[in-house]
C-alpha cells in the first residue's frame, strides 16, 4: 500500500532561529497518532539539525532540496549527496521547476543526480509539471512522459519503490492558483498509467504521487481525496505550523 505523503519545501526562506522554531512548532502540533509521512526540506544549512530534530519523531524525516549530479571535487557550491546522506536526511527533491527552469536543469542531468541519491541510500521525491503554455497547447501530458520516462525509466523494478513523484502544474506555483480536483486527479492517473505500462500493476500501486501546485488547509481534503493523488509537495504553506500540520491531517 502506498503512504500518505506531506512534504514542506522551504525554497529560500528562514534564517536559523526561523526554520529551527518552525520545526519545534510542527513537531508540537502533530497529533500522537499521525498517520501520514511527514517530510521537511530546509536549506542545506539547516539539514543536519533539522534531520536530527526529526530523528525520534515516527514518520517525519528530512530532505535536501537539490543534490550535485558530481560525486565529489573541484565543484565550488555544490552538495553532494554523501554529504546529504551522512546529514541523516533520507530524501532529495530532484527536478522542481524552479531548478528546471532558473538553473536549466535537463531530464539527462537529474538522470544523473537520481544515480547519486540511489548510490548514496537515499530516496527521491522527483518533480514533474507543465507550463501554462504546454497546457494550452496541449502537449502537457508528451512533455511530463518525457520528463518522467527520460530520467526515471531506467531503473530496475527495486530501484522505482525508492521513488517518490510530485506532479507540479507550474502555472500553479507560488500564484495562488490551484489546479481544479478534476484537473490534478487526470495528470495524476495518467502518470500512474505511465508507471503500469512501464514496470506493472504492483509498482505503479505502490508508488506515492504528490500533488505540488498551491495546496492549501482550505482545498487539501479535496485533493487528496482523489484516487491518484496521495499527499502534496508545499511550498508556502510549509512556512506557517498551523497551515502545513493541518495540511498533513486533511487525508
């Protein structure tokens, strides 16, 4: 059986005294008997404390927000993902637009960075998304195949359960607008479609598909309502306790 999945992506945002305050607030609200699998990706700097802050709590773990496609050297600002992995996070966010988009990362690229998080034990959460402009064109679905299939789709049967996918509609990121239920539950099924022609039935049930554009308190029992979609990749609602803690409890 697929888990139940809420990740919080804190981009750039939170100096220390912040980010460790938002963990201890989150931590705090969790009820006794939380269900879903809780994830919080800080900034590099903060992952060893955060990871380590998590480290007795059941089901909450930390992740990086990016890794290096390098394993090690002469690579001045990189991460690499020993370095991730000997931090005690246990997942690495690979592929979100923003890097696609600001830092021209390339589906061969984090076809790479996968097989540095998979070297290190480490699990991905892969994004995947559309543009507005693919939407209305109607390509959305050739370009998130393309996405998925040109990264993803050489690895072996074990090594797809240690993947995580997060569809992000980009036109949804950050705006305030959110993809219609019936809109993510489509891109949803169709991407656990793609998962049963490629490595069967068995798999593609046991894989957990986030839903990543604007989920809010007010529309996440909605959303996670649907067949497809099991829990959310959040951006901005990450950054308030309440909000992100509420979002964990709306399956």
């Amino acid at each position: 059986m697929r888990k139940n999945i809420v990740a919080g992506n804190w981009k750039m945002n939170l100096n220390r005294s912040e980010g460790l305050t938002l963990v201890e607030d989150v931590l705090s609200k969790l009820p006794v008997d939380n269900k879903t699998h809780v994830i919080l990706a800080p900034s590099f700097v903060y992952l060893y404390k955060v990871a380590k802050m998590c480290s007795d709590i059941p089901k909450v773990v930390a992740a990086s927000q990016d890794c290096s496609a390098n394993e090690k050297g002469a690579f001045t600002g990189e991460v690499s993902a020993s370095m991730i992995a000997s931090c005690s996070a246990r997942y690495v966010v690979l592929g979100h637009s923003e890097r696609r988009t600001n830092f021209t990362e390339t589906n061969e690229l984090l076809k790479t960075k996968v097989g540095q998080v998979f070297a290190n034990d480490l699990k991905v959460i892969f994004c995947c998304g559309e543009s507005l402009a693919q939407r209305e064109n109607g390509v959305h679905f050739d370009w998130i195949k393309s996405q998925i299939s040109e990264s993803l789709f050489h690895l072996s049967v074990e090594e797809f359960k240690n993947i995580v996918i997060a569809y992000e509609p980009i036109w949804a990121i950050g705006t305030g607008v959110t993809a219609s239920t019936d809109q993510a539950q489509v891109v949803h099924a169709f991407i656990r479609n793609l998962l049963v022609e490629k490595y069967g039935n068995e798999v593609a049930e046991g894989t957990s598909i986030l839903y990543g554009g604007s989920c809010q308190p007010n529309n996440a029992i909605e959303l996670f309502s649907q067949k497809d979609i099991d829990g959310g990749l959040i951006g901005g609602a990450s950054l308030n306790a309440d909000d992100f803690v509420a979002i964990t409890q709306s399956f």
